[in-house]
C-alpha cells in the first residue's frame, strides 16, 4: 500500500484504521530490483600502514502501479476533501518505472605513527561516487465523486489508462570527496579522535514531479574520546558531531505525482549537531551487554527545527547470552527506545495546518543463535515482542510499524 491509510475525519478526530487495512486494488503492484557488484582490495605493508581499495557498483529497477487515498472523509457521509484550497482530490492512482545506476570507489591509507612518546594512528582517503537515473512516471486524480463513499471503500478502484510516451526525467551526477582522521592514545587506556569528512550521499528520495533530488553535500567533523580496558572486555566512548549540509531531503504534506510516495524537497543550510555515547563490556566470558545513546538537534537556516518526523533523543541498549553447557546456542535481545516526533500537515481545503504526533515509545526484540558447525549458522528473531502499535508516517496518512512477527534464517559461509 503507498501514502498509508488517512489519518483524520473532517472534525479532527482520528480514523483508526486496523494494521492490517489496505487500499491496494487488485491491478496494483511495486517491484523493485537490485543488483551490487563490489570488490575489495587491501595491501599491508611491514610499518603497520595499509591501503585499502574499495568498488561498488548498483543498479536498481522499480516498476509499480499504486492508488493512494490522501484526504480528509466526513464521519457519516464518507465525503471526501482534499487539503488544497479549490483542489478537489482526496487520491491519485500512478504508474512509475525507472532505472538508477551508482558508481561509487573509496580509497584510503590508514597505519600508525609516534608521537611525545606514544604511538597513534591516522586515515587519511577519497571517495568517488556517480549515479544515473531516468524515470518515468503519470498520475490521474481521483476526485471525491469518482471515490464515493469512503465508509465503503473496499479497494476496488478500475485502473487508469496509462499512456506511456517519453521519459519524465533524466539526471547524473558525479562528485569526489576527501575525509580524514587522527587518533591520538594521551594516556595507557584512553584515547582522543577527530574526523573531517566531506558529504556527497545520494539520495532514494524524489520531489512532486517525481524527479530524484540532487545528492546531499556538505561538511561532516566529529571529535571524541575512547576508552578500553582489560584488553577490550570493557570499551567506551563518547563524541560530539556537527554537520552542514545542502539539498537535504525534507518531507512534505504532499505526495509524488503518480504514486502515493511522500514528496521530498532539497533544504539548503541545514545544521545539525548532537552528542551521543556507548558502552560494551563483558559482564562475564558468556554475558555481553551494550547500551548507547543519542541526542541531536537539527535545524533549517532559518533556525527552525528540519525533520522533526525524526527523533531528536534515543537509547538502545542489547544483551546477549553464551551458555556454558550448549556453547553453540547463544540468547539474547535489546530495546530500542525513541522521543517524540511530529509533523505539521496541511488541513482540509487548505484551512491552516494539523499536527500528526507520534508519542515515545519502546521496542524490545529477542534472537536465538545456534552455530551447527564452523560454515553453518541459525537463528530466529522475535520483533516488537509486545506487539506495540506505533506510526512511522507523519502526514495526513497513517502507515503502521511492523506489528510482533517471527524471522528465521540461515548463514553459510566458506
């Protein structure tokens, strides 16, 4: 299902939607596909420095068609209204096809060096990265007459005519970008760090016209202290981070024409900055346990707070057990808690702004380990074991948070 299911009727209360609801007619679909291609290539020379060579290339194809439902519904009639002032559409079905390509090649050399006595260690590299995309895409709306009553709505919906004809759109880009760092070990069991490194990130996001927007640039530098003790039984560390960056990807309250996608747009000056810490340690030779934390602030140019869908403050802390008389079964689990996020969305007929919130919660998950033999390994993963119900959607729609689910897999390595 793309956009989610709608969020709120035209009194403001919430339409509370079952997990499970869905608007998919029976002609939608979404297939992606992704193809990685990489090598690593690594030197080590008889001073203790090393360089390293890394490759990658990606490609990745999508082809879907989707309807999404984006509007607000009166609790006894099912009409619909759109949140546009004299823009009568309450959805949109969409057909989108395209293909991306990323080259990316990072080089760098790190290795030790002596220093007032002491010895430390420096990384100095370079990253290359390109990517291609061409994309098409169309939409038609869907007016609130050609919906009907939306207390009815079962999905079925009859598929548009798509005329596919010409492209929509077409980028490349390509960019170099250095970064650096220096470790420096001031006393037996600490040590202190810094890093530069300059952002080039593409994006997966696109604007209202379905076009990718341009990769993220800018200044990334981080500076910190590390800690290990009893031979690395016991480490911590703490930084702070500062980030400048342009054509930052920012929700909007409107969607990707033709598809029910949230439309992003590319913010300039945007500033993050924040703080976060970790400690891992050996409880005893069969019990791990780490527990770490972040807290940020991110804000526009104007000062205003960029992404406030995203939490500023999280914890996460994650334990696991070897037990002594069965050494191939290993238990364990963690919780990952968040701070509150919102989003301001355009309300009906364009009347102002509603918030959607989202309040703190928590998740706890559980795995089993069980190493068959040294190329053979099991294990079974229980999410959200208590079934939490949270948002991951922050505008007029509301998209559910996988519900409590069972994983099992499989590795084999040679």
């Amino acid at each position: 299902m793309w956009g989610g299911a709608p969020r709120w009727y035209t009194d403001g209360s919430q339409i509370h939607s079952r997990r499970g609801y869905n608007t998919a007619p029976d002609w939608a679909y979404n297939d992606k596909e992704n193809r990685k291609l990489f090598v690593n290539l690594k030197q080590d020379f008889d001073n203790g420095w090393n360089i390293t060579l890394n490759g990658a290339h990606n490609e990745m194809r999508l082809d879907s068609k989707q309807l999404y439902l984006d509007g607000f519904f009166d609790k006894n009639t099912g009409v619909g209204y759109s949140s546009y002032a004299n823009y009568p559409v309450v959805g949109r079905t969409g057909y989108n096809t395209g293909k991306r390509k990323v080259d990316t090649i990072d080089a760098f050399a790190s290795g030790p060096y002596k220093l007032f006595g002491r010895q430390h260690e420096l990384m100095v590299g370079v990253n290359y990265s390109r990517q291609d995309n061409k994309y098409f895409s169309t939409f038609e709306n869907i007016s609130f007459e050609s919906l009907g009553n939306f207390n009815d709505f079962d999905g079925q919906y009859p598929e548009s005519d798509w005329n596919r004809e010409t492209p929509t759109g077409e980028m490349e880009k390509n960019n170099t970008t250095p970064y650096g760092g220096l470790i420096y070990d001031f006393a037996e069991n600490w040590s202190a760090y810094a890093s530069y490194t300059s952002v080039f990130q593409p994006q997966d996001y696109r604007d209202v016209n379905g076009a990718y927007l341009a990769p993220v640039i800018g200044k990334n530098y981080e500076a910190g202290l590390k800690s290990d003790w009893i031979n690395s039984r016991f480490t911590t560390s703490l930084s702070v981070f500062r980030t400048e960056l342009d054509n930052v990807g920012e929700a909007t309250t409107r969607t990707v024409n033709g598809s029910g996608d949230v439309a992003y747009i590319g913010r300039k000056g945007v500033v993050s900055r924040g703080v976060e810490f970790e400690v891992n340690g050996a409880l005893t030779d069969y019990w791990q346990m780490t527990f770490g934390g972040t807290r940020y602030i991110a804000e526009n140019r104007d000062g205003s707070t960029f992404n406030p869908q995203l939490p500023q403050t999280s914890f996460n802390l994650f334990t696991s057990y070897r037990l002594p008389a069965l050494q191939q079964l290993t238990l364990g689990g963690g919780v990952n808690w968040q701070t509150h996020v919102w989003s301001d969305v355009g309300a009906p007929e364009g009347n102002g702004t509603w918030r959607a919130r989202q309040g703190s919660y928590a998740l706890v998950d559980l795995f089993a380990r069980y190493q068959v033999n040294k190329n053979l390994t099991l294990q079974g993963n229980l999410n959200n074991l208590f079934d939490k119900e949270y948002d991951t959607n922050f505008a007029s729609s509301v998209v559910y948070g996988e519900p409590r689910n069972v994983s099992v897999t499989a590795s084999y390595t040679v």
